[in-house]
C-alpha cells in the first residue's frame, strides 16, 4: 500500500521537534490559530490510545519556506502481522497559518499527502480555523475517523487474507492483469511493468501462485501514477479485485 508525503512544490521535510519552532499567528475574532507541534502531537496521542493492536512505525513532516503551511503522515503497523503482510495505517495530516486551507485528517491504508494540496485517503475530515471550539471540535473529528478507520482497516486485512486464499496460475495472472489494464487501473506503460514483475518478479512474495502476489505486482506498477491519481488508482485496484474474486 502506498503512504506518501510528496514535496513538490517547495515545501522541505523537518523533524517533529521542528514543528515547535515555527511561531503561531495572532488570535482574531475571525481567525482560531492551531499551532503545527500541538496539532502533530495531539494526533500522535490519540491514535496511539486508540489504535489497540497497532504500534507506531514512522512519521514524516515537512513546512513551506515561511512556516506557514504544514504537511504530514504518520504510519502504525499492526503488532501481530505475518512476514509477509505490509499493511500500514496511516494517518496524514496538513495545516495552515495563512488560512490558505482549514486544519485537515486522513487516514487509510493509502493516503497521499502533497504541498500542492492533494489530500485523500479512506476517511478525510476538516476544520477551518474558526470559533471559540474549534480545537474542541477537530479533535473530536479526530478521535471519529481514527474509530471508524479500524473497522475499515479490519475489512482490508480480511481481503488481503482471502487473497492470499485464492489461487491463480501465471495464465490467470495475465487475465487478471488484462482486465485491470482494460477497466483504466492500469495505464498501458503500468501494465508492461505490472507483467515484467510476473516474468522478473522484484520480490520473492511476487513469484507465489495466488491472488495476492498478482495484487502486488499491480501495487507495484501503480507507484509511477500521477500524484492526482495515486488514491484513486489503488482504491480502484482494491474494489475491482473485490468484484472479481472475493464477491
């Protein structure tokens, strides 16, 4: 699954602990500041209190040239996860100073989060930066979607686990490559690279006889999508591999 923090359009990576420098703007009777650290660390906290049966395995920032604009994603890996599972649950983030967009969270098992403001995952909330609540009500937004986003992620391990179930030859592999190249999940340069890996897999995992390898080989080809298109692409894997196989 792809969990990406892309910095494109001159935003650079920083460290938490770098969130706490960057000074807060003045209060307003229009505008709630939420300062960068407090937001990061107030997700942190959360997920890590509710998320059970998870436990943190990175974080990544980064901050426009003034400071003004934050970015970030924070992954939890499940504690009792087979060699072969690598499924994450991620948790991105992004908030302004400038009031050029509201304070905003998303997580799933792919989400993208850009500086030229994609933002997209399974379960998205936002909040501007207005009103005497507002702290208040992000972050009961927040502890909402962490929630929500187990039992989503809950249905996503039992696909990868019927997946895993489902047999395929190399015959049925090049059908199942077929139909995602003719549905649009795959552009036709993705899916040469989808089939190099079934005849030069890049991973050991790729060579097994099953749904789930041909899956990742997908995954795989899907990394060179457009930034636009990375969430849109894997979501479109996932539901009509759904369709297919496990319906």
């Amino acid at each position: 699954m792809t969990n990406q923090l892309l910095t494109q359009c001159g935003a650079e990576r920083c460290s938490l602990e770098q969130l706490l420098t960057i000074p807060d703007p003045p209060k307003t009777r229009t505008y709630t500041p939420l300062p960068h650290y407090d937001f990061a660390v107030n997700v942190l906290t959360i997920a890590s209190e509710i998320l059970k049966g998870y436990r943190f395995d990175g974080d990544a920032y980064a901050v426009n040239s003034n400071g003004d604009k934050m970015f970030g994603v924070i992954t939890y890996r499940k504690i009792h996860q087979s060699p072969d599972e690598d499924l994450k649950l991620a948790i991105g983030l992004r908030n302004s100073h400038d009031r050029s967009f509201s304070a905003g969270l998303t997580i799933g098992s792919t989400v993208l989060v850009c500086d030229n403001m994609v933002f997209s995952g399974d379960i998205t909330v936002m909040r501007r930066h207005q009103g005497e609540d507002m702290h208040e009500d992000l972050q009961d937004q927040i502890i909402s979607a962490i929630y929500r986003s187990q039992h989503n992620m809950s249905h996503i391990v039992e696909d990868v686990e019927l997946m895993k179930q489902v047999p395929l030859t190399l015959e049925q592999k090049y059908q199942y490559m077929g139909m995602l190249t003719g549905k649009g999940i795959l552009s036709p340069s993705q899916s040469s690279a989808a089939f190099k890996e079934l005849w030069e897999p890049s991973h050991d995992e790729f060579t097994i006889d099953s749904l789930w390898s041909a899956y990742n080989c997908a995954t795989e080809a899907l990394k060179s999508s457009p930034v636009h298109q990375i969430v849109q692409r894997h979501s479109g894997l996932h539901q009509l591999t759904k369709t297919l196989y496990l319906n």
